[in-house]
C-alpha cells in the first residue's frame, strides 16, 4: 500500500465527514476509506487475505465483511477468472465502494464486481431474502472482527467498532454463513489473530476440513501475530501447520523482499498443493 491522499466526499449516502484515497499493489487497486478515527481502515491484513487464495481459484468469490473494498479489489485485480461480491451490512463502506469501482484505476476489474448489502450474522431466512443464498460461491474470503465484545474497549465510533468487534456468538455466525453460501467442493480463506485460533478451530469444525494455518510473523524470532486459514467445505482431509512469511526486516519497518512482492506486485502467496 502506498501514500494516502485526502477525497473530500461528502454524498447523502454515505455519512463520512473525510476519506482518503489509498492505492495498493502499487497503484493496481485504488481504494476510498474513511478517514483515520471515521470507521474502520484496512491494510495489510485485506492484501495478504487476498494473496492467500490459490492461483487456480475462479468462477464465484464471496468476499464477507468485504467494509470498503480491499480484499475483494486485491483479489479481483490478481486472478482474472474471478467475480467477486463485497458483502456487508455498513451502508457507507459500501457506498464507499460503489464509488471506487468508478475510478479509473481499477477499470481492469470493476466489471467483476458487484456489492451486496446484508448481514453476514443474521439468521438464515434472513440472509436468503437478503440474496446470500445456499451455493451462491466457489470460495469465500472474510476478515472478521478481530476481537470478541466486552474484552476490548469499544470504539465510540459505531462503524469502527462493528468492524473490530464480534457480538457475543463470536465467529459461529460467520462460520455458518460460509458454510451455506459455498458450494459443494468450495473453499474459504480467512485472515484472523493469531491468537484467536482456537475460536477459528472450533467454528470451523465438522464443516471444513483440509484446513491449512499460516502464520504471518511481524519479525524473525517474533511471534505470529496473524494467522491466514484455508479450507475445504465438508473435507475430511486433515489440517496443516504450514511454514509461514516474515513481514519485516530486522528491527525497522522496511518490508521483507516476499513482503514487498505481495503488497506492492500482488503476487501470490506460494504455499505447499495438497
């Protein structure tokens, strides 16, 4: 990701006083965001959810809590073969997509893109009327609220704190909605805190299987910090602990030599077939 330019937006659709301009993979993909303290921003963790999805994924990806765009953007600008729906209930993050398919920039893929408002948390009669339907995608990727109410302070702003925060149910809700929206064979990629995979383990069980962790560590000798999940819908095969990518080089913020490939080329992560 590179410099973040001021937009004055102001749209009766979206309630954001400021949002910036934000380019990633080097200027690939440009993406409007609410300005730092107006609503949740993304970052590194949408590039490297993007990067995780296998090379030879097409047809139909559902990007859950897509916020503004980023993940969905990434992907589509990476794999040619894919159309992607951003899926989420926050109306300006939408809104804020809507009009960054508009921009120049990301003209080699904005006709793949499609947005969808709904609640991803919702019950399933709900989700359906809403047009998340039983084997709507071929893969899925989400980036869900990183922390679970009532163990992190709240953000006063609403919207930032339904991105960082998941309800009482934890990521159950989402697990099931993956599960209903892929079709059979289909896969799913998550990126989430490392120290959250038990409750990523546990969501996933007896609907996912061939899952494979990989830890992305800020520094060598450092603990992960995130973790990136791939996964089969109804496999039996068994998990992987797999090797994991070191983001920074030595004590600075200078970015490794793969680092730099994935966020600022949009290459793909290269990890083990099955």
């Amino acid at each position: 990701m590179t410099g973040k330019q001021p937009d004055a937006r102001n749209s009766a659709r979206a309630p954001v006083l400021a949002t910036t301009r934000d380019a990633f993979l080097g200027g690939r993909v440009q993406v409007l965001q609410p300005a730092r303290g107006g609503g949740h921003r993304s970052g590194l963790d949408a590039v490297y959810l993007a990067a995780a999805v296998p090379d030879d994924v097409e047809g139909h990806v559902v990007d859950l809590g897509s916020g503004a765009g980023a993940a969905g953007f990434c992907l589509a600008a990476r794999l040619g073969r894919v159309r992607v729906t951003l899926v989420d209930r926050d109306r300006t993050a939408l809104a804020l997509a809507r009009d960054a398919l508009g921009l120049a920039e990301n003209s080699a893929f904005a006709d793949r893109i499609e947005v969808l408002e709904a609640d991803i948390t919702a019950r399933g009669k709900d989700r359906h009327a809403a047009g998340l339907v039983p084997a709507l995608a071929d893969h899925v990727i989400m980036n869900p609220p990183y922390y679970l109410d009532g163990h992190v302070r709240m953000s006063p702003a609403l919207a930032r704190a339904g991105a960082h925060v998941l309800d009482e149910r934890g990521l159950e809700p989402w697990a099931r909605t993956a599960t209903d929206i892929l079709r059979d064979g289909g896969s799913m990629t998550l990126v989430f805190r490392a120290d959250g995979l038990d409750q990523i383990l546990t969501a996933l069980h007896s609907r996912f299987g061939a899952i494979d962790v990989i830890p992305l560590y800020p520094r060598a000798g450092t603990p992960a910090t995130r973790v990136l999940v791939r996964a089969l819908r109804a496999s039996r095969a068994p998990l992987r602990l797999l090797p994991g990518f070191v983001l920074h080089d030595g004590a600075g913020s200078d970015y490794t030599e793969h680092a730099r490939a994935v966020m600022r080329d949009g290459a793909g992560l290269v990890l083990p077939k099955r």
